[in-house]
C-alpha cells in the first residue's frame, strides 16, 4: 500500500477556478478592513435638537459605536430667563442606556428612577441659563448588533417640554 504525498495536478481550468476562488476570498477579506480604515464602524457622533416654549434641547449622541470604545452622550438643555428652582428632568430610553457601562455623570443627577422603559434623571437647577450634562460611557463589552432609535425628553410638571430622537448603531 502506498500512501501519496502529492496531489494530483489540477488542469488549466481548475487552476484558472481556484485562483479566482483566492482573489474573491481575499477581496470579502478586504472589505471589512477597509471599512474599518475610513471609520465605518465608529465612532460616529450627530447632534439633534428641539426647542418649545423656551426651552431647548440639544443632544450630542453616537450615530454608531462599537464594543469598549467611548460614547460620547452630551445633553445640553438652555431656558431663556433661567430655570429657578425648579429642577431639571430628564427620561432615556432605557434600552439605550444598557449598550453602554457607566463611568459617571457630570454633573450628578441628584435623583435618579425608572419606571421600566425610560430612565429619569433629575438635575439640579443650574445658576444660569443653560445646563450641560456629559455622560463619561463606554459602549460595553460583547455587544451584539443593534440599530434603533431611541428618545430623549425634557419634562416640567409631569409632562413634556422638548423631546428628541435619534438613532444609535452598536457593531460588535
């Protein structure tokens, strides 16, 4: 019995097919790679913006992230004359807020609930006009894909001032 060690030559057509076979590979190898090189895959960042009777709010969101890289989340609400001592309160999605792993707000709310779908944060009022909070977050680790929209809103007395929406991709 004997055992070969060299295959059996291909002929002309079947290397002509393996080399095209090779290049195909290789070029679907490529594409992620250069997707990555021109920042597809995030970080990505947008703004989005609504004002109504007085208030605005603008909200620096990621338009795309990907797992451990830094999200960039900054709420700035501004009320012409100041917001006296009423303070500030905001509601995120919940759903949101669980791609991401927390740091820390800045400022801290001073209180903070949920009621199961939206997160509400509530702000000390600030001395001036406007109020600007950053969210320090990273997207968490071992995300699947996700791409949804999601809301943010400015309450006063239990209803809503502003709100806005936006849409965030988490890559994997």
């Amino acid at each position: 019995m004997s055992i070969e060690t060299v295959p059996d030559a291909h002929t002309a057509d079947q290397a002509v097919r393996a080399r095209r076979l090779r290049r195909i590979g290789l070029a679907l190898f490529a594409v992620p790679v250069i997707a990555a090189a021109f920042g597809l895959f995030g970080p990505r960042t947008d703004r989005v913006q609504d004002s109504v009777g007085g208030y605005v709010l603008a909200l620096d969101y990621p338009r795309a992230s990907r797992s451990s890289i830094v999200t960039p989340f900054v709420l700035t609400v501004t009320k012409s004359g100041g917001f006296g001592d009423d303070p500030v309160v905001v509601r995120i999605d919940r759903a949101f807020l669980d791609h991401l792993d927390f740091q820390n707000w800045y400022p801290n709310p001073s209180a903070e609930s949920s009621d199961g779908e939206q997160t509400v944060y509530e702000f000390d009022p600030p001395a001036g006009d406007t109020l600007r909070v950053s969210l320090d977050a990273r997207t968490g680790p071992n995300q699947g894909f996700s791409s949804r929209t999601y809301a943010v809103a400015l309450r006063g007395d239990d209803t809503p001032v502003a709100e806005v929406t936006f849409r965030t991709t988490f890559w994997p």
